[in-house]
C-alpha cells in the first residue's frame, strides 16, 4: 500500500547518470523451496451479484478447510475489515458443517471485524469444515482524497472498488491458535494466510469488472464469459480486490511471459498503456533483484482513493497518477505502480502480519520504487528521494505499529520514509552484492510463508560481516531480538 504525495510537482531532472548496473551476484545454495500444493489450501468461492447503480453487493461466499493443526478445533476465526465501517457489512446467514453436522447461527463480533465462528462439534485434526456465508456488503462513499485504508472500500463517481469487504480467515498458528488483532484504521491492518479463491461477479451491462488471476476472456474482456458472467481464479492468494467501473478499458500484453491488464479510465489511455509498461519493466526487475515472479498473471487498475493497494495478482493505483502522468519517467505513476507490483513479492509470496509488523512488506515495497527509478530513470533518483521521503521531514521508527498512529497518512509517510533511509544506510553500509543476495536469498528462503522481524534480521545476519547496530538502533525501536551482524 501506498499513498500519493500531495501536491508533489514533477521537477526538471538535476543528474544525468548512466545507470548502473545491479551486481550478478551468484546466488547462494538456498533451494527454491516447493510451493504448497493447491489442493492443500483453503479455497474460498464467491458469487457476487453487483448491483452498481444502487451501489450494493448480494454475496454468496463458501470456505472450505481442513483442520491441518495438531489441535482439536472449536471455531474457525475470520477477519472482516469493512464491518469496521457500521452498517457495510450486513451477514445475513452462515452455515457451518463437520461431517453429518451442521450448525446454522449468527455467531457474534468480536472487537467489531473478528468473526468466532463455532462449529458444530469439535473438528479432528484431518477433518475438513464447510462453511457457507450470505451476505450484503453496502458500498460506502469515499473521497477521491481518502487515504487506505478507509479509501479501498467504496465508491467514486467514476468507479466501485471492492477490497476487504469479506470474511477472510485469520493466520493459524500452532502456538498461537487463530492470530486476531484489534482493528485499527490505519495502514493496512490486516493479515493473510494463504487460499484459492474463485470469484464470479454479476453486474448490469456495461459494467467492466476487475479482478486478479487467469483470463477466460471469451466475452470480450478479460474476466468476462460467454455466459455474461465475470470469473476470476487465484491460487495462493493473500487478499483478494473486486473492482467495477463503465469507464474501464483495458490494455493487454499477453506476449509476456507473465500476461499483464492495465484498468484504466477512459480519459486516461497514455498512463493506461504506461501503467501496462511500468508493470512489464517492474517485474523484469524485481525477477532480476529477488526472484522469479511467484504468481501467474498481474492487473494493474486505476482506483478513485489516494493511493495504492496490493492484492494477489491485481494492484491498484490512484486515478491522481494517471490524471498527472506527464509522459515520462519520473513520476508518482512510475513510483506506485513499481512500489504495488513489489508487493507481489513481499505480502503475496513473503507474507506478514500487516496488522502487527507492516514494515516488513513496505519497507521492500517502497524501496522498490527508487530501484525502479535507478535502472530505468536514474535522473529521476533525485526527484524522488525529495517527493516521497524527504519533504514530509520523517521521523519515528520503521517498525511502529498502526496503533501508535491516528491518522493513516502521518503513518505511512513517516514509516515508510524511514525504511528507505533505513534500507539506503543498510546498502551503504554493506555493499550491493550482500545487500541484493540478501534479498534474494531471503524471497527464497521464506517464499509462501508469514515472516517476522526475526527472519529478517537472522537473513540479514548472515549476509555480510559489517557492523550496521547503529542503524538498527537509529531507525527501529523495542526489537527484542539480537540483530548484530556476524563475527
Ligand atoms: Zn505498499
């Protein structure tokens, strides 16, 4: 996630430098660990009728899970940020079977988003859970000036943008059980453990819908089939987006080996085609820096809130990128579009708590945007050290949690700005070889799990012999964990 800078002006580039190239560093023996299989996974299936014009949603959602714990289970667990918004969500039936049993109740909130759902007898270790959600979700109005996480449900006048509107399962751990967290309206408090989602939306005619994963183009769009319905399938997903508009036109490159959908309104169709780019060059990228892209298709879709959010396999970016793209690098739609596309790395593959520690993701995220600017527009380095970190004057620690922040936007640029003054100090410090292997050695390492501080740090630690204590101390606070480097 990320948020557009007010007001920034696009400067005349002060340098002119040749690009330098990143290290070949030769990676270390780290095996690509195997991906879990499909058939392992939660699967979550929605139906979704779209009533755009009255701008409200009728939801049919199935879960399907097995209880792959040690544990017996009394209740699955879900997180359902929109019912922070009173009167958004509305859960009208829900249906809970374990084997011949079934229990048909209205369980109750806790801390107004966490959902306890009990089941009707205690699951078994190895025993899957079928539940079945009905619900209406009353899209809420939004400001094109709202900041995530307040913007990423709601509508525009050009546009209805479904983010965390469902029940989503919370992470499980062993020693844990089911991970809550007490909603805060700030950042992007949530957190995903990984499922297969099938998603089919209905809508009035007209109406272009937006969603991540494989195409079944064959009505014309991509997502929409013969049957007039909009399907969309990802595996291994972290969180899901539905986004909905009759100004969408898509531009489309499937010769890439990772086939791309640029959303963009209408009016917009310079940014459209250079949003498909950036992604295209974005991903070229990150694949070279941390590793293979770790999903099967991208949507990059421009949004009516201000900012950037990402889901598996879609990103989306605000409408004030597109409506004040210049035609070239450098520029806010270049920084987010980078930034939401890095993401499919760090939250999609390597997933956090972003409720808890959301630096982890958003440190890398938003360093990406100054790599991208590097390789491809390093004229732009400059520009964009001073419109995206240095004139908010950030301070405070990288690791803060959303709750010591009460308004969105002084968290994010003030985390975020000092993550990369953070990461720039790191590289300095370190060199770019043990820097860049760091990264990729730890994408590898810890690809399709949740990371925590410590596996960062115990990666890190590992990378190189230089001292960086001081900026660990400078930059983070109440780590807890031993993070000096080798001796
Ligand atoms: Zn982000």
């Amino acid at each position: 996630m990320t948020a557009a800078p007010p007001g920034a002006e696009i400067a005349e580039p002060t340098t002119v430098g040749d690009p330098t190239p990143y290290p070949t560093a030769t990676l270390a023996p780290t095996p690509m660990p195997t991906p879990p299989p499909v058939e392992s996974l939660p699967s979550m299936a929605f139906e979704v009728e779209l009533f755009y014009g009255e701008r409200w949603m009728r939801v049919h959602q199935t879960v399907d899970l097995t209880n792959h714990s040690r544990s017996v289970w009394e209740e699955v667990v879900f997180s359902v940020p929109l019912h922070y918004n009173q009167g958004a969500f509305l859960l009208d039936a829900l249906e809970v079977t374990v084997g011949e049993d079934v229990l048909t109740e209205l369980p109750g909130w806790e801390n107004q988003t966490i959902l306890r759902v009990p089941l009707p007898r205690p699951a078994q270790p190895g025993e899957p859970i079928h539940l079945d959600f009905r619900y209406r979700v009353l899209i809420p109005p939004i400001e094109k000036t709202s900041w995530p996480p307040q913007g990423t449900t709601g509508w525009t006048p050009e546009v209805i943008q479904a983010g965390e509107w469902y029940p989503s399962l919370v992470p499980y751990n062993e020693d844990e059980g089911w991970q809550t967290w007490l909603y805060h309206p700030v950042g992007d408090p949530t957190a995903y453990p990984l499922v297969n989602v099938d998603l089919t939306v209905w809508a009035e005619d007209g109406i272009v819908i937006a969603s991540g994963g494989p195409i079944d183009g064959l009505g014309g769009y991509p997502g929409l089939g013969v049957d007039g319905g909009w399907h969309f399938r990802v595996e291994r997903a972290r969180g899901i987006a539905l986004y909905a508009s009759p100004f969408y036109e898509v531009a489309i490159d499937e010769q890439y080996h990772v086939p791309i959908y640029s959303y963009y309104f209408r009016d917009h169709p310079e940014a459209g085609q250079a949003a498909l780019e950036i992604a295209r060059n974005s991903i070229d990228l990150f694949e070279r820096l941390y590793g293979p892209y770790p999903y099967t298709t991208l949507s990059v879709v421009e949004n009516g809130f201000f900012g950037g959010m990402e889901y598996t396999e879609l990103v989306s970016v605000t409408d004030y990128a597109y409506a004040t793209y210049p035609g070239e690098p450098p520029s806010i739609l270049h920084a987010l579009t980078a930034h939401e596309v890095a993401h499919q790395w760090w939250y999609g593959a390597v997933g956090n708590h972003q409720a808890r520690e959301p630096w982890l993701d958003e440190t890398i995220a938003f360093y990406s945007e100054v790599l991208y600017l590097e390789e491809y527009a390093p004229e732009g380095v400059d520009w964009w050290w001073r419109v995206r970190v240095d004139q908010y004057s950030p301070e405070g620690p990288v690791n803060a949690s959303p709750t010591d922040y009460r308004s969105s936007s002084t968290f994010i640029v003030y985390t975020y700005g000092q993550s990369a003054r953070f990461m720039r100090g790191l590289r300095e410090r370190i060199g770019d070889e043990d820097f860049f292997n760091f990264l990729r050695n730890y994408y590898i390492r810890y690809q399709w799990q949740m990371v925590t501080a410590e596996d960062f740090f115990s990666t890190l630690r590992e990378h190189t012999d230089a001292d960086y204590g001081d900026l660990v101390e400078l930059y983070f606070q109440d780590l807890n964990i031993d993070v000096s480097s080798r001796q």
